[in-house]
C-alpha cells in the first residue's frame, strides 16, 4: 500500500519552537497572576491535559446546508480515511481520541480491520450513533413519516432492528453508548396524535433498552424541530427526561446546544439534568438562531463557559453518577473541518478551564447573601480571564502543537490528501 502523508511529532515539536518563548513568557506570568488568586496554574495544565471530547466521524467532511454542499478537496471519502483525519486532529491537539461512529454511514465491511485501524493510530470508539432519518438503499420500508414513532408496526420495528444492529457493531468496537436521534414529528397541525407517537416511541425504545448491555448507556437526544417544522416527537428536554426515567437507570439525556429555541437558558436545563441524574452528555456546537451546527464557542462563548459552570461544580461536588459524555456535533461549511473542529476542541476545553477559575466558595456565600452584583463578577471574573497559555502548555506537554491550526496549515497535509484522495462519487456526511 502506498504509504500515506501524515503530520509527525517531530514535525509539531519544530513548529513549537518558533512559538516555545512567547507562550512560555504568558504562562509564567498567568501563573503568578493567577497565584494571587490562590490558584496553582500546575493543576490547571493536568485538567487540561485530561480533558477529553469525542469527535463525530461525520464531522470530518463539509457538512452542507439544505441549499448546497461544497466539498473541499481532500475531504475523507470513507470510514477509514475518516479516522486517518481523526488521528491527525487528535496529534495537533491531544484531547480527541474518541471518534463516535454513524450508522450506515460509517458501517465496516471488516469491523477487526477498522478496529486494529484506529488502535494503530491511538483511536477509539465513543457512542454509536444510529441513522432512521434517512432510507438506505434496498431499504424495505420507508421513513418519510417517521421511523420508532411510526403508526405502522412494521416500520417501528425496522427502527428497532437498526438500533440493535448499531449496538451489537458497537460492543465489536468496544462502545459502551448509544445515542438515538429521530427525525419523527410532524409539519401540521393534526398530523400526528401527540400522546400516541410518543408511545410508540417509548415502547419502541423499551425494546432496545432491553438489549442494552448492563455496562452500556443509552442517550436520548431532543430537539424542538426539523426535520418536522412543527411537532416533535422528543421535543424538549422535559420529554427526554421523562422518557429517559421510564427507561430506567441506563438511559440518559443528551444536550444538543444547537436543539433549543433561541434564548432558551441552556444552562439551567443542564443544572436540573444534574440535580435529577440524568445528564447523559453533549452534542457540542453554536447557534445563531436555529440548528446551525457552527463551531463551538463562536457565537456564544458566555454560553459555553456557563454551561461548564454548572459541570465543573458538579464536578467538584462529587455529584453521585455524574459522568458525562463530551462530543462535539458540527456542521462545517466553509471551514477546513480539521481546523474547526481542532479550534472547536480547544475552545470546549478553555470552557472548562475557565470554570475551574470560580471561587465557589466565595460565589456560595455572595449567594446566601443576596449579593447579585458581586456573584456576577465572581463569575465574570473567571470568564474573562485569558487561560490560552494554560491550553497551549498542556498541548505540549501532551506531546501537541502550540499553535495547532498554523501547524496544521504549514503541514500542507490537506493538499496531501487532495492526492492522495481524488473526489468520487459524493461522501455521506450530514446533520443530525
Ligand atoms: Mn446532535
């Protein structure tokens, strides 16, 4: 086989000279800065380095919007060219070992092969996604009108099958979730019996409930519309929950930033989903104004950091259960998506870090007494600090690139793959 281009650790250790001095001025100096504020810089670089986010294999390629699509040369043009992106984003950034696959689109012919593939490259396998939003070919009924939810037995029950088939793949792949997102609802009033789809839903999802391994979770995503414009079936986080406590303990609620109504306080959804056990974990993104799928942190960062807020104090309060699932779930358009998704990566984890900088027992005592404008700058405070330096030393000493995107751009590993990768027949990505 025709050995492949790739980005070398020596390559990103060069790289990280030219940068070494700046960066390591601006953490010395954050770090007394920060020492003022009783907090040790050392311990932010491990939380750092530990953080870790899931990419979505189908967040490799240009996603494309219900107008057009316009592929990059060089995109991935199957599964295994997937995780070879996998593996270059995870080297410039080291905190993205974890590929969630979907199905069909990513369905192996050899499922050993894929598995020694991305063990080679220091992958593994996060949540398998399940697909019943669109038909495959030779499909023998149809989901236009819905698929778990569906008024036709015989439909649900294909649905069913489906989602059984994507967790048995995933026990192969050594998996241990599994996330289902339907397309079912409806675009006018009347079209659907609100309480019957969703116990058909129910009873549908029971019976993949039942074959879930006893190790294994298995995350509900909502989302207020599209496909259907105008009802869902698991509409709200309210629903998710309920459905998700009629499952039992392996269920769980999965966050999709992008699948809420503008304004919506996103992060006192996660608090209550905390308080109640059933955060199952995040499909990572931003939104202007609908389901956008734009990178994370780039329309509101405020946002991101406020959500790790209620994480991070989770977190550090040792909330029975809490372990959350972190997966970014974009839509790039007119990106490269490795430098979406390595900026998307960093920005999740600058988040995180960010949260760790509130004084929470000083915030906790501002709270009891009424002190609204002070437990806002306590807040503030941590938000605004500029933790890059932070981000940039545990990069490196996780053996990544300082700079990972202008790394990335002097590799010339895109023009590589142009090569190595000539365009055929139109790749499967999309939106979910
Ligand atoms: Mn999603």
């Amino acid at each position: 086989m025709q050995r492949k281009f790739e980005i070398d650790d020596g390559f990103i250790a060069d790289q990280n000279k030219a940068l070494e001095k700046w960066i390591h001025e601006d953490y010395e100096h954050l770090g007394k800065a920060l020492l003022r504020r009783q907090i040790d810089i050392e311990d932010l670089v491990a939380k750092a380095q530990s953080f870790r986010v899931a990419i979505p294999s189908w967040g490799l390629g240009t996603g494309g919007t219900r107008f057009a699509r316009f592929p990059g040369a060089g995109e991935p043009r199957d599964v295994y060219e997937k995780l070879e992106d996998c593996a270059t984003l995870n080297r410039l950034v080291r905190s993205t070992p974890g590929v969630s696959l979907h199905i069909p689109w990513d369905q192996p012919e050899d499922v050993n092969e894929l598995l020694s593939f991305a063990r080679h490259r220091d992958l593994f396998f996060e949540a398998m996604n399940s697909n019943t939003f669109q038909d495959q070919p030779a499909q023998q009924h149809s989901y236009k009108f819905g698929s778990l939810a569906h008024s036709d037995p015989a439909v649900r029950l294909q649905a069913i099958d489906h989602n059984l088939e994507c967790i048995e793949l995933g026990q192969k792949l050594g998996s241990k979730a599994h996330t289902v997102w339907i397309g079912d609802g409806g675009n006018f009033p009347g079209q659907q019996h609100f309480r019957k789809t969703l116990e058909n839903y129910l009873e549908s999802m029971r019976t993949i409930y039942q074959a879930l391994p006893n190790d294994w979770r298995i995350f509900i995503e909502h989302k207020f519309y599209e496909p259907a414009f105008y009802s869902t079936v698991i509409n709200d986080w309210g629903t998710s929950y309920y459905c998700a406590r009629e499952l039992g303990p392996k269920a769980a609620c999965l966050v999709d930033l992008g699948h809420h109504a503008p304004n919506v306080n996103i992060e006192m959804i996660v608090g209550r989903l905390i308080q109640f056990g059933k955060l199952g974990g995040f499909h990572f993104n931003d939104s202007k104004y609908g389901d956008d799928d734009l990178d994370a942190g780039s329309i509101k960062p405020f946002q991101l950091f406020l959500i790790f807020n209620e994480l991070v104090d989770a977190e550090q309060s040792n909330v029975p259960g809490f372990d959350p699932a972190y997966m970014l779930d974009q839509s790039h358009n007119v990106t490269d998506p490795i430098e979406s998704l390595s900026m998307s990566a960093i920005e999740v984890t600058r988040a995180y870090i960010q949260a760790q900088l509130v004084d929470r027992v000083a915030l906790a005592e501002l709270q009891d007494n009424c002190d609204a404008l002070l437990a806002l700058s306590t807040v503030k405070q941590a938000f605004i600090t500029d933790v890059s330096p932070i981000l940039a030393v545990a990069r490196q000493r996780s053996g990544g690139a300082l700079d990972p995107i202008a790394t990335y751009r002097a590799s010339g590993y895109r023009a590589a793959k142009a090569e190595e990768r000539p365009t055929k027949i139109e790749a499967t990505v999309g939106i979910v």
